[in-house]
C-alpha cells in the first residue's frame, strides 16, 4: 500500500458520515449524491474489509434511489 493511500478510506468514510448527517439536517439533493459518491468509493477501496466494502455498496445503492 502506497502511503498516499493510508488512511484514505478513513477519511472517506468519516466524510460519508458527515455528509449523511447534513443529509438529514437539509434534505439537499447535492449531499445525496455526494453520499453515494463516497459510498461508491468506499465499496471498492482495497483498505475496506469486505464486510463494509459489500455494505457499503448496497447503501449506494439505496441512496442513488434517493438521488436519481
């Protein structure tokens, strides 16, 4: 692993968590998408266990219902 990629996935994911609390606070159709943006990347990033990988790629998916 590249140290350009440490911690990425961490800040990824804490950037999705804060995104969906904005979410919830506007309701803004932009946040949506960046939630499913970050949610998508966080379902393919090799740093991610498989586990949140896959549950990360099923809450994309849900959200992209919510976005388009």
């Amino acid at each position: 692993m590249e140290a350009a990629e440490t911690g990425e996935a961490d800040r990824l994911l804490a950037a999705a968590i804060y995104l969906m609390s904005c979410h919830a606070r506007s309701g803004c159709p932009r946040i949506a998408c960046m939630v499913e943006r970050h949610l998508q990347l966080l379902g393919r990033h090799p740093e991610v266990g498989e586990h949140v990988r896959h549950t990360c790629r099923q809450l994309a998916a849900a959200w992209a219902t919510t976005v388009h």
